[in-house]
C-alpha cells in the first residue's frame, strides 16, 4: 500500500501543466529478507505520464499487467489489462463519494533541508516529510519520506489534477506545499522491513499529439461508476492487505 501512496502523490506534482510534459517514473521496492526480495522484485513498475492542458494521461507498466488513467475534461477513465471494465468517474460524482478508499493520512509534518543534488539535470532541493496512515481495520503507523523536488519544474494546478478525484489527502497538501514537482522519493517501513523509491528517469517537453489521450477502441467492454470501481479496488485492497500482512509475518520470522 506505501508504494501506491508514494507513487500516487508524486504522480500529482508531475500532472497538469500548461505545457506539453512527459515524464518517464520507475518504482523499486527491496527488502533486507532475501525471500521476501525476490518476491518485490516482481512487482517494481514502470510509469508514464503525459500532461497538456486539461488532458493528463499515465500509463503504469507491472509485470503481468498494465494500468491506464486518463483524464478529459470532467471524466476520469481508469482501465487495466487485467479487466475487461473499466471506471469513468465523472467530477459531478464525486461531489457526494470520492475514490479514497478510508486510508487516512494525518500529522504531517514538513521539514525543508538545505541539501541539492542535481536530478536529470535539473537542481532538486531534499525534504523530510513525517506523517501517519492508519487503514480501517489496523493500527496507525509512523512513517518518514525523503524528498527531492525542483523549483524549476512548476507545480501544478489542482482543478485539473486527477487528485480531485480522490478525496483531501494532507500528504499530497503538503507535497505541494514544496513549491515544485517532486522527482525522487525514498522510504523504509519499519513494520514490513521494505524500502521504497520512487525517481523520475526523464522528462520531455516535445509536443503531445491529441490522440495520446485515447483509450484503445477494445480497452474497455463495460464501463463502472464510482459506487462499482470502489468495491472492484476493495476487492483489490483486501489482496494486497493479505500480502502484506505475509511479508510482515515473515519480516519478524525471518523468511520461510
């Protein structure tokens, strides 16, 4: 689940810009337990955003499987290889639901270092950033991530961010509180023993042809609202909490 938090907010600072971007994201995830890196390194990913104006577009490769977002105006699409459905969620929905799927996020804290360290070229800035997630069901826990942003990379304008779509979120509040886009980030969960980074690999500013923002004519067989592609991420949700649950059992027990 921390991987999908870190991915997610540093995908909001990359999105909506006025401009053509592209930004090419790599996920990695290792563990000091050598059966449980085997098992993360099967599931580091790649992503690709595209942003232009109104129009933002990510493409999440995994082994096994790709995951397509794509936003037009007031509709956010969502399709996976993995499922002949796909969501549109129009903004009028979510003025009564959102996507947020009651993990909670709360006592953020930020702190601003005086480190640099150039990134694809770029002068990126290091921040600390302290909060607390607790998930329905299970214990509150502490976590720390370490931040590296530019100011030289403009931030984001939130209206056409598909964050919208998912509920206030203080820890993407405070990502953008930075005053740029976030291009590394890197943490280790002490309950699972698993550190993650997240680091952009390359931006773009070539111009982005209209139809990249398509869904594929055989992409999608049906289409779910909001109400359905909730409980199909649930679903989702309660697997992953199982396999997390496993890595933490064999985090304290040592492996197999």
């Amino acid at each position: 689940m921390k991987t999908y938090i870190a991915l997610a907010i540093l995908i909001t600072t990359l999105s909506s810009f006025s401009q053509s971007l592209t930004f090419t994201t790599e996920t990695s995830t290792s563990s000091e337990n050598e059966m449980i890196n085997k098992v993360l390194q099967q599931s580091n990913s790649k992503l690709i955003t595209y942003t232009k104006g109104e129009h933002y577009l990510s493409v999440m490769v995994m082994p096994g499987y790709t995951m397509t977002q794509l936003q037009k105006h007031d509709t956010l699409y969502i399709a996976s290889s993995k499922e002949k459905d796909c969501a549109r969620i129009s903004r009028a929905e979510t003025l009564q639901d959102s996507l947020d799927q009651g993990l909670n996020i709360s006592d953020v804290i930020v702190q601003k270092l005086d480190l640099t360290s150039k990134i694809l070229g770029y002068t990126c800035k290091k921040a600390i950033i302290q909060y607390k997630t607790n998930q329905k069901g299970a214990m509150s826990t502490s976590e720390e991530m370490s931040v590296w942003y530019t100011e030289e990379i403009q931030s984001w304008d939130s209206k056409q961010s598909a964050i919208q779509y998912m509920g206030h979120n203080p820890l993407e509040a405070a990502m953008r509180s930075l005053g740029g886009a976030v291009l590394k980030t890197e943490s280790y969960s002490k309950s699972t023993g698993i550190s993650t980074r997240v680091y952009v690999t390359g931006i773009s500013t070539s111009e982005i042809p209209e139809e990249v923002f398509q869904l594929g004519p055989k992409q999608c067989k049906k289409f779910l609202n909001l109400k359905e592609y909730k409980a199909l991420v649930k679903k989702r949700n309660q697997q992953a909490a199982a396999q997390g649950q496993m890595m933490r059992s064999m985090n304290m027990n040592g492996g197999w």
